[in-house]
C-alpha cells in the first residue's frame, strides 16, 4: 500500500486500518518504507523510553543515547534499514520468579532493536487490529484487562457459571515461527518486512516469540486470532437458540471460557474444551492440564483470571452477586514487595523512602480497585501506615509506631504517603487507531 502525498503517522495508521477492515482479503505491500521513516522510528523510540526498560545484551542505556543524541542514534537506524545492513542482537534472558517457585523467562531486546520492533508494530498494528475479534483484549490499543476483568463478570451475571479456566503450557516459547509467518503473510505482501520479521524471530531463538519483546504481544495475538474467531462464531450461533449458551475472553495466553450453567448443557462444556484443545494442537501449543480445570460457580468453586478471584455469592437482600478482589497470592505478593522497599531503603530518610514506595502502592491499587476491595483496602492503607510509623521510630532508635507522636496529618500530608483507596468502575475507552 503506497500513499500519494505526505501523510502522517497517525493519519496512515488509521487509512491502513480502514482499508484492512472495508478489504477482509487484501494482502498489503509498500509498507517497508514506513517503517523506515524518521517520524515512525522516533515515535517507537518515544514509546520504549515510556516504557523504560532496562539495557540489552549491548549494556546501551536510553541515558547513553540521549548523551550521544537521539536523532544520530534513529538516523543510524533509518540507515541500517534501508541498506539492508540491519540484523537484530540477540536478546538478553532475564529470569523473573514465579509463584509457584519456578521462574519466568523474560528476552530482553537491545533498546535498538526494540525500536526497529515498535517501528515494525506500528505499521502492522492496524492491518491486524482489523481483524481481530472483539473477545481478544491483550495489549490492544484502547482494550484493557479491567476491560477484560469486567466483562468475564458480566458473562457471570448472565448465567455463565461453568468455566473452563484455560492455562496454555509455555505458550510464548512455543508459537511456531512458520505457522506465525503464514498467518502473517496472509495479510501482508512486502518481502522486506517479511524478512525483517523473520530476522527478529529468529534472534531468540528457533521457535517462540520473546516476553519483553516490543511487538511479541502483537504477534501472539495474530497466532490465537483463529481461536478467538472460533469461538466468536459459536456465541453467535448459541444466540439463536431460546438463550445464550457461551461466552469466551482472552488477554495474551489467558483464556476463559464460559458456558450457561443449565445441567443439559453439560455437552457444550466439554464440546469447547475438546475444540479448544484440537485448535491448540493445530498451532502446536498444548493445555497445561495441571492447572486447566472446569468449574462450578453455582457449587462455590472460584477461578482466577488475570490476577483476580471470582467467586458468586448471594448479599444480604438474597440476590446474587459475582464477587472479584485479588487472588491471595496477588496481596501476598504485594506486600512481601513493601517489607523488600523498607528493608532495602532503610538508609533514606523518610520522605525520600516514601517517595519511592508511592509509585509500588499506587500501581497496585489502581489495578485492583475495580474489584470488591473495601475490606482489603482499608488493612492494607492501615498496615502500610503501620510499617511506615515503625520505618520512622527505628530511624530515631524509638520502641513502638509513634501514635501519639506522628498523627495522620503529618503521615499522609507532610510526609506524602499515598493515601487514595477509593473504589472506582471501569470506563471503557475508544479504540485510538479508528
């Protein structure tokens, strides 16, 4: 796809977008030279900097480039791309603890390819955000996992009470690069951007799309797209019986998949999963069948999905509710996360320490106030005051937390501790790219 006249980036983006959703079989070309163009390498530039990720295997900072000036360091890659000379670095592995005791396996890319990545996914982006169904909510412009959160919620509501809570067996690592190549070429008929694709496939590894590569979210969604389409088919042709039978949301690799709690429905239930795991097999990805499980809200089970339980209750009037906070291994997590901050911090004073706890507290109560968190809140805002109080009472060598000597007022106003727990409900937003 060529443009006649200068256009910029945002305004391409959505033609691209539009063209790809009035023209279900087009397979676009021309697009290479957008990816090289200054305006789309120094926005992608923009966007790895907000995201400030740490240095590849290069040991190259975003303050050593800035030092040396940003725009010699996207003319040297605007170069590099357009003589061919380009070739991605390998990845520097980063291992990130689990949970359950074993370890996430992160591939972080050199800051310079994870440009050449961002500039790539800006310019395929929108082909693909075309065809994507709406049941898809990882990583997508305008798309959210409160988004995702709320609407599993809703689908409880409406009598989706068997759930197949899917767990995918090192999804990312084991996405088929020829199979992935194939989805992508369906779209997209430019050899050069085919090439560098596969250029940055294949620099972590023979199979697998990197965690902590720029455009590896995109890439997995394009590889699950058919399952989202399979499923949104059978929604709609549940629609045309007496009620709705099934739901399904998916954010990246996890899956849930809803189905009509009615006893006679019992066949459906294990209908999708045998499908779900015969298109899984298709992509060569396999169920983790240790944490895959169909449950029962209607008998009290509870599921997780995307850091949240759900459990379905009944409140004081009688009626049901479905009730989601986060998973107890989510406030765990968290507050091992505020003793590791005080302990490694212990050496500032108190408002330097809580300047750099501020940030940990507010990330994590934003993503989980959402949720049915009041209790939970209110124990968590007080223990944190407490460890803050006992912070404060070491550093002058006292016993105690000081609760005549420090009020509130001096806690969260003078000192500055985060002090916002109200619960809040999710907006949707607009889809950016339209």
């Amino acid at each position: 796809m060529r443009t006649g006249a200068a256009i910029n980036l945002q305004d391409l983006r959505r033609k691209i977008y539009k063209t790809a959703k009035s023209e279900k079989q087009k397979r676009f070309w021309g697009l290479y030279c957008h990816v090289c163009k200054p305006e789309t390498l120094k926005q992608a530039y923009r966007e790895a900097k907000r995201n400030n990720g740490s240095p590849g295997i290069d040991s190259i900072s975003f303050e050593d480039i800035e030092a040396n000036g940003v725009n010699k360091f996207i003319a040297e890659i605007e170069k590099e791309l357009k003589t061919g000379e380009y070739s991605p670095t390998r990845t520097r592995k980063v291992e990130i603890p689990k949970g359950d005791g074993k370890v996430r396996v992160l591939k972080i890319p050199t800051i310079k390819d994870r440009v050449v990545q961002g500039a790539l996914k800006l310019i395929l982006e929108p082909i693909f955000e075309a065809d994507f169904s709406g049941k898809s909510y990882g990583y997508r412009p305008g798309k959210t996992q409160h988004e995702a959160v709320v609407n599993v919620s809703r689908g409880i509501k409406r009598g989706f009470t068997k759930i197949i809570d899917v767990d995918l067996r090192a999804y990312f690592d084991n996405v088929s690069h020829g199979i992935l190549m194939k989805k992508v070429a369906r779209r997209v008929n430019d050899g050069k951007i085919m090439k560098l694709l596969k250029q940055i496939l294949k620099a972590s590894g023979k199979k697998g799309v990197p965690q902590g590569g720029v455009i590896s979210p995109l890439l997995s969604n394009i590889y699950l797209n058919a399952i989202d389409h399979m499923f949104e088919k059978a929604i709609k042709e549940t629609r045309r019986k007496e009620y709705e039978q099934l739901d399904y949301c998916r954010f990246a690799d996890d899956l849930v998949i809803a189905v009509n709690g009615h006893e006679r429905l019992q066949w459906l239930v294990d209908k999708a999963a045998r499908r779900l795991k015969e298109e899984l097999g298709n992509l060569k990805v396999s169920l983790n069948t240790e944490k895959t499980k169909i449950v029962n809200m209607e008998k009290g089970d509870t599921f997780g999905f995307l850091g949240f339980e759900y459990r379905l209750i009944k409140t004081h009037n009688g009626k049901r509710m479905v009730q989601i906070r986060p998973k107890k291994k989510q406030v765990q997590k968290f507050i091992n996360e505020v003793k590791t901050h005080l302990r490694e911090f212990r050496f500032l004073n108190v408002r330097e320490m809580i300047k750099l706890l501020n940030p940990k507290i507010r990330g994590w109560v934003n993503y989980f106030r959402i949720g049915h968190c009041s209790k939970l809140f209110n124990f968590i805002r007080n223990w944190i005051e407490r460890k803050v109080r006992r912070f404060q009472a070491k550093k002058q060598k006292r016993m105690g937390y000081g609760w005549k000597r420090w009020s509130k007022d001096v806690i969260y106003e003078e000192w500055g501790l985060y002090d916002d727990y109200k619960i809040r409900y999710h907006r949707m937003k607009a889809n950016p790219i339209h």
